[in-house]
DNA sequence: GGTCAATTTGTACAACTGTACAAATTGACC
DNA sequence: GGTCAATTTGTACAGTTGTACAAATTGACC
C-alpha cells in the first residue's frame, strides 16, 4: 500500500491538465505519471469528471481565502491610490503563488483553470462560476470604492482584461521571451506579477471620473477623423 | 459534386475548434456538420493536422495584412498620445471583426487561436509563432515610440496582455454579463473594443518616464509597510 | 451517350478512450 | 500467524478516434 498514491494522483492530475488541457490527458495518462494502475483512479475518485471536481475543490478554497485575506489587509488603506494597488496584488498573488506549499503551485492550478475555461468543458465551468464569482464580486466592489465615478461596465471589463492577462501569462510565457529577444525572461514569475499589477493598476485608475474623460475624449477625435 | 464542400469543411472547422478546441472535436464531427463523410476531409486535407494548418493559412495572411495596414495609417499620426490609441485599435480591430467578410469570422477564428494556444498544440504553436510574431514586433516597436522612455520588458509585457485579455474576451464573455449582474453585455464586441483599447491604452501610456515612476515608487511605499 | 478524372461515400482497421469488476496484494489488529 | 478491510492490479468491454482505401457517384468534355 503505498503511503499517499492518492494525493499524487491528484498532483500529476494537476500538472497533466494544465500542460495539454482535459481532453488530451487520459487516465492512463495520469497513472503511469504516477507510477500506478488506471483502477486506481476509478477506485479513489469514480470517474475522470468527479477527479477533477476534486482537483478544483481541493485548490479553490485555499486559494480564494488568501484572495480574501489580503483583500481585507488592502482595505485597511487610507489612501485610495496604494489601496487600488494593494486590491491588485491580493487579487493576482495568489493565483501566482502557491496557498499550501508543495500541493502542486498556485500557479499550476491556475494554468490549469485557464486551460479548462479555454476548453469550454463543461463540468468545469460550472464549478468555476460558482466558486469564483463571488470572490471576483468582492473585488470589484473594492476596486469602485478606489476609483470614483466609474462605470461598472468599465471595472467589469477591466476586471476581464485582468484575468485574461493573468491566464495568458502563465499560458504561453515563452512568447514574452521571444517578443523581447531573449532579454525578458516570461517564466520569472515575479516579475509578472508585478508587470500585471501595474498594468492593471494603470487601467483602473484611468476610470477615475476625470481621466476616463480624457481618454474618451481622445477615441472620438480620433474616431471622427 | 457539392459546390463548395472543401469550404464548408473548413468554415466548419473553425466554428467548432473554437468552441471545443481541437482535441475535443473530432473529424465525424467536423463532416456530420458539414452533411458529408468523414472520408471527405481524408481526401481533402490528408490529416487533422494539415486540415488545422490550412485553417490557419486561411485567416492569417488577411488579418496580419489588415492589421498591418491600419498600423500603417496610424503611423501617420503626429500626436503621440493619438497615435498610440490608433495603434492599439489597429492591432484589435481585425481579430474582432471579420477581414474577408462570411469566411467565418474573424472573431471566430481568434476565438480558435485562444483555445488551441491554450490547449497547447504543437501542431498550432509552430504555426502561431510563425505567423504572428513577425507583426507583434512591429507593433511593439510602433507603441514603444509612442511611450519615450519606456523600457523593453514593460512593453513586452503589456503587449502580453494586451493578448491576453483579448482572448479572454472571446473565451469567455459570458463571465463579463455575469459578473455585472446582466447589465453590462459581454457579447457586445463592439464595446468590448472600445473597453479593450481604453484599458490597454491606459497601461502602455503608463509607462512613460514620469508616470511610470510614480507606479513604481507608490508600489514601493506599498511593500515597505 | 460514353469517357474519364475529380470527388464523395462506405467501410474496415488498429489504437486508444473511460469505466467496470474480479483477483491479488497489503498491512494493521487480534 | 490468521483475519479482514482497504487498496492496488490486471483485464475485459463497448465506444470513439484518425487514417486508409475500394467502390460508387458526379459532371464536364468529346
């Protein structure tokens, strides 16, 4: 009986999917990357759907709660600048950074999600709906206290832009490297997070009431020739 | 003999790919589609992969040339701040909207590339690395005269995702009407362009000299405590 | 109307998929 | 050391996959 087959069935499920995705890894797949039998996923988890629901509640929860508690640590700022700022990290550093140490990364399960949602699997998506949005909600309710006079389609949209930001670097990191040359390393993991969080940060902060004029302003001289 | 079934297939091809991405959607499915065999997309393209290959041969040359085009004319604009919101708009507006008009779409087919660089696919990557690194560069170059003093890594990584949330956009905008409670329309693409631009053009114009700095000495109050 | 190449169909194949289940193995407890 | 439940293995199954190829169909040209 080997002492914890289980739990890297649940690791090598994690690292599978998020290289090629759902559909391409197979059982078997998983189970020679585990040293195992195919019967042994059947025996622990059922079936290949239930072993992801398993894979997801066993990340998400970790995951969101840290989102949570640095997002009440942000709160506690005064200043509506560092706030938005501080808003942006909770929101991105744990997705980047493993919540448990060891249990397969932070930013491997979030590979991971960002490859099931491209997908379009099913069972995915509906765990991800139910235990993301909520924690997504909060954000933006902190995020508008941070820049008065925002529209919500514009927070929403950023937020959008946010996460796709977030998926598509840990998706292809490589392409950032080839972009610069060879001068930036896109897998340095760090650096991405602070690239995002000012990204984003400047995104935000160009919805505050008089800044968001201005750049609208600038689209429809430009759009009215 | 059907007029254009090779057509069809391809058309076929791509709506599913974007759905379901590529592994997930077989040739049956692609024929059952299309009202014909699976033997005709043997006859036609000789294998999955090579019918992929075409796919992308078939939408690549007409976007980057559109792109290319409107980079061009945005080039002519002396305001730096103007130009870098028609560049921005040069580099979105073909993936969204169809470049040779009923060929199925352009949105689709960027819709497709999103779920198949996701998904990782060899076949896919060469090709994509091929075809559309060649234009990010130059768009690179033509935004980074737009923002003096702007280093290599913030461009490149604001140009990532720049891609990254217009995938995301098409991947999933149901997430955006969800996430506003029904008010905001993330199948409205029109909007989404508009949001997409705005928000990038605020992160790259944040990384002129002085704006960037004061991004980074507020992170750094931040992180100090 | 017969010819012939291009196209489309139908079918067969080996490989692989998720799942089911009987048999073997393990190791703690008496 | 025998017992027994938990675990792991092995194997079988029906369904699907991409590919190959012979047979049937099509339609323009003579």
């Amino acid at each position: 009986m080997r002492p914890n087959l289980r739990e890297a069935l649940l690791r090598n499920a994690v690292t599978l999917f998020s290289r090629s995705g759902y559909n391409a890894v197979s059982l078997r797949d998983i189970a020679k990357a585990s040293g195992a039998n195919v019967g042994s996923l059947t025996y622990h988890f059922g079936s290949k759907a239930k072993l992801l629901r398993e894979v997801y509640e066993r990340h998400t929860v970790p995951m969101n709660a840290r989102r949570r508690e640095l997002l009440g640590e942000a709160l506690r700022i005064g200043d509506a600048d560092q706030r938005l700022m501080a808003i942006l990290r909770a929101y991105v550093v744990p997705a980047f950074v493993s919540s448990s140490e060891g249990d397969g990364g932070g930013a491997e399960f979030t590979r991971m999600r960002a490859v099931l949602s491209a997908e379009g699997n099913p069972d995915a998506q509906a765990i991800i709906a139910d235990a993301f949005d909520e924690t997504s909600r909060a954000f933006i309710k902190a995020l508008a206290d941070c820049v008065p006079g925002a529209l919500l389609s514009g927070l929403v949209w950023r937020s959008q832009f946010l996460l796709g930001s977030l998926y598509y670097a840990l998706i292809n990191p490589d392409r950032v490297t080839r972009l610069s040359g060879g001068t930036v390393d896109g897998n340095d993991r760090e650096a991405a997070v602070d690239q995002l969080v000012e990204a984003s940060y400047a995104s935000f902060r160009s919805l505050r009431a008089e800044a968001g004029q201005s750049a609208a302003a600038l689209k429809y001289a430009t759009e009215e020739k």
